[in-house]
C-alpha cells in the first residue's frame, strides 16, 4: 500500500491513499489447476480490504497469458502498457498516463526531494 519497484519498466508505482498494488503474485506449476490461485487472491484481497484499500492495481506481463487469464477471473483490465529497451537503456513506456493506470516515477523522493526507497 506503500507503492512498489516493477523492475522490467525500471520504475516506481506511486499510490493514492485507498490504493494497493499486487506485483508478482503466481502459482507454483504443481498446484495449478486447483484453485489455489484464486484462493490466494481472494484472501490478499480481503486483508488489503481490511486494511483500508479500495483498488487494487496489478501488472501482468504479456508475455505470461496464463497469468493474464487467471488475473482477470477477479481483476478488471483498465490499461495496457508497452516497453521498450533500446541498446540497454532505460525503457520507454507507452499507454501509462491518462487511462486509469496509477503513476509511475523513476524515483519515490519526499518533498525535500530525498529517495523514499
């Protein structure tokens, strides 16, 4: 609830108060197929609920479709981002502002502007 490094994009995501971001959450392969995730989930959901958030963002990455199904059975798709890594430089984002996605920054700094992480 505090924001959170998504290290493929090389950024920070800055939350709003009643904000949650879910990052790397998956399923081991042997217990696929049983509901696990789901039961996870719901359960993480609930304690963040609990905690005082009211959206829950999440990145999957589109490289993982398994990930993507199983994320929308209980998330709602709001935005869509593309990278792109040119001769190992920082990545260019496209399709991250203005479409409901949180805020993303290269750094988290506090108003004296000194690094929060």
């Amino acid at each position: 609830m505090l924001g959170a490094h998504v290290p493929e994009l090389e950024r920070e995501v800055v939350l709003k108060r009643h904000e949650a971001y879910l990052y790397d959450a998956f399923t081991p392969p042997s217990r696929r197929g049983h509901g696990a995730f789901g039961f996870v989930l719901d359960h993480l959901f609930e304690k963040l609920q609990s905690l005082g958030a009211r959206v829950v963002y999440s990145y999957v990455r589109s490289d993982e479709p398994r990930g993507q199904r199983a994320a929308c059975v209980r998330l709602r798709p709001i935005g869509t981002l593309t990278h792109v890594r040119l001769n190992g430089r920082a990545p260019l984002i496209f399709g991250g502002s203005g479409n409901g996605l949180p805020t993303l920054v290269r750094q988290l700094v506090d108003d004296a502007g000194r690094s929060l992480r």
